[in-house]
C-alpha cells in the first residue's frame, strides 16, 4: 500500500510542476484535471484501506457473531 500511495503523491506532484511550467493553456487544464483525478484516487484509497482496517477491528467483516460481539462495547463506552 505505501509504495502505491507514494507513486501516486510522485506523479500529483510531478503533474502540478508541469502545470506551473507549461504556457500552453490547453496543456495547463489537462495536467490539472489529471492531477485532481490522482488526488480524488488517492483520498479514496487511503480511506478504503482505513475503514478496512476500522471494520476488522471492530468485527464488521460480514461474520454476524463479529456484529454483535461490538455492540456491548460501543454500549459501555457510551
């Protein structure tokens, strides 16, 4: 996962200099749109990978028993 994250933080970075650097307008737009799709990627992979990480704690991976061994204790911390 991190060598994935840090491709993907490479080439935003690497599409945002070219966007300062090109004075072709129509270049300028498609180096940031391309740049805000490998964001909007890279948000939403890390928090796949975060509330997978979330559910497995707390037992929601499908398993009915993981279900219901969590509720007694969200109750007592509430």
């Amino acid at each position: 996962m991190d060598n994935v994250v840090s491709s993907l933080d490479v080439a935003i970075e690497a599409l945002n200099l070219a966007e300062k650097i090109s004075s072709i307008t129509p270049a300028k737009a498609a180096f940031g749109s391309v740049g805000a799709l490998l964001t909007m990627i890279r948000v939403r992979f890390c928090y796949n990978e975060m509330k997978f990480q979330v559910d497995g704690l707390l037992g929601f991976g499908g398993e009915r028993a993981g279900v219901c061994r969590a509720w007694p204790i969200l109750r007592r911390h509430l």
